[in-house]
C-alpha cells in the first residue's frame, strides 16, 4: 500500500510484475538487527543483555549470508558491517532493558479481509501484553526517526496493525511505539477509535485506487526523491526517453 501511495507504478513493478530487486544493503542491515532482537526474548528475562545480544549477531549473520549469499559480494568490510551492528544495539539498549519485561508476541503475524476484495496482513515486530490488560505494538526501525511534522505517516503502518488487533481481538491497543535505532529516539502515540476508523477509511480508499489501477492496466509514475532510490529507474517510463 506504500508503494502505490509513492508511485502506482512501483507498485506494479513489485506486486503485479514481480520484478526482481538486488537485496538492498539497509534492509539487509535491518533484518540482521531484527532477528538479533527477536532471538534476546529467548533468553531468561535476566539474560537479555547488550553483551547476550552482541553474541546473538555472528550467528543471526550467518544464518542471513546462507539465505542470501548475493550480500558476500554487498558486504565488503566485514568488521565494519558488524560493529554498525553493534552500534545499532548499543543504541536499543539505550532506549529499551528486555530484561524488565515479557514481551507477548514477536513477528505476530496480523490479517484480516478489510472488506470483500481487500485481504490487508503484516507481521508486527512486538506486541506486548501488561498483566492489567494493555497492549502495546512496537516496531523497530534502524533508520533515524522522520522530521518534525512528519510523525503521523511514520505511524500509519502501526495503527494498521492496531486496527487489525482492534477488529480481530476486540481490544484498542494503548500504545504505539516506534523505536528509532539510527538516531535513538522514539515516537509513541495512543490511538484513538476515530484515528482507527480513518485509517481503515484510508485503506479502503488506497485499496479501490489498486483494484482501479488493476482493471484498467493504469499505474502512472510518479516523480520524487524516492526514483533516486528506485531500483527500476532504469526502465521506468518516467525517467527513460
Ligand atoms: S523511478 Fe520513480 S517514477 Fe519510476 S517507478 Fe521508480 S519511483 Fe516510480
């Protein structure tokens, strides 16, 4: 739903021709550092240490190479690789201690049919439950936190997440939480039923525009800062003459 908000034609690219993508050397970094923090909630709740998690990276890494070998040839400084990894941990232990807390869930799989032709799911990072009943859903992001102003797109994807426990669960999450491991921040928001209402309204909204697109076989381009990270500029009408 991203990519068709960005660019429909993107969209089409990636959901309806399934174009290949060279593995992207962020998201790969991502992932690395999300599988590390999914496994610390393993451990015993006093294991769960920076040091415990710093020995959870090597394996987590080589378990990633074998997945995807194409990053041997992406990752050239190994050592550097690693302790941007470890930067990015000593950062989540500055703003979070897993050894205060049980989480519920970790990659909780969501989904839902939001209405006869859209099936909407998501695997969300973290979901936790206090003993009193509260929900809270955390995602982690190994990017730096959005500009002033920006905030409320940077929480559109959790408050997808909140609607779709809301409606399957009976249950308005209280808490939102969005930790940025880049620049070591967070943003948390309390969702509200309208909030939830209007997003649903809004996916409802983003998914007619797809089915319309689909039917007529229109995905227009659409220029931004984005085509300079987009890996079909190359072929994309918009860019090529
Ligand atoms: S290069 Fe830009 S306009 Fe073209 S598909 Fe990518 S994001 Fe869309």
């Amino acid at each position: 739903m991203n990519d068709f908000t960005n660019c429909p034609q993107l969209y089409k690219y990636r959901a309806i021709d399934l174009l290949p993508e060279p593995p992207s050397i962020d998201a790969e970094r991502g992932k690395l550092i999300h599988s590390v923090l999914e496994d610390i909630f393993e451990l015993p709740a006093a294991d769960r240490t920076f040091e415990s998690a710093v020995d959870l990276l090597p394996e987590s890494w080589s378990a990633q190479l074998e997945k995807t070998p194409e990053l041997n040839a992406l990752v050239l400084d190994e050592k550097e690789w690693m302790d941007r990894a470890q930067a990015l941990l000593t950062n989540y232990f500055s703003l979070e201690n897993p050894t205060t807390f049980e989480p519920t869930y970790r990659e909780l799989h969501l989904e839902r049919n939001i209405s006869d032709e859209v099936y909407l799911h998501g695997y969300v990072d973290r979901l936790d439950i206090a003993p009193t009943g509260e929900v809270r859903i955390v995602d982690y992001k190994t990017g730096k936190s959005p500009k002033p102003g920006w905030e409320d797109k940077a929480l559109f994807q959790l408050r997808v997440y909140a609607l779709l426990y809301w409606q399957n669960h009976g249950v308005l999450p209280r808490m939102l939480k969005l930790i940025y491991l880049g620049d070591v921040k967070t943003i948390e928001s309390q969702p509200t039923e309208a909030q939830l209402t209007s997003t649903e309204k809004k996916l409802n909204n983003i998914g007619s525009e797809i089915l319309t697109a689909i039917e007529t076989g229109h995905f227009p381009t659409r220029k931004s800062k984005l085509c300079d990270w987009c890996f079909f500029k190359a072929i994309c009408p918009a860019h090529v003459k």
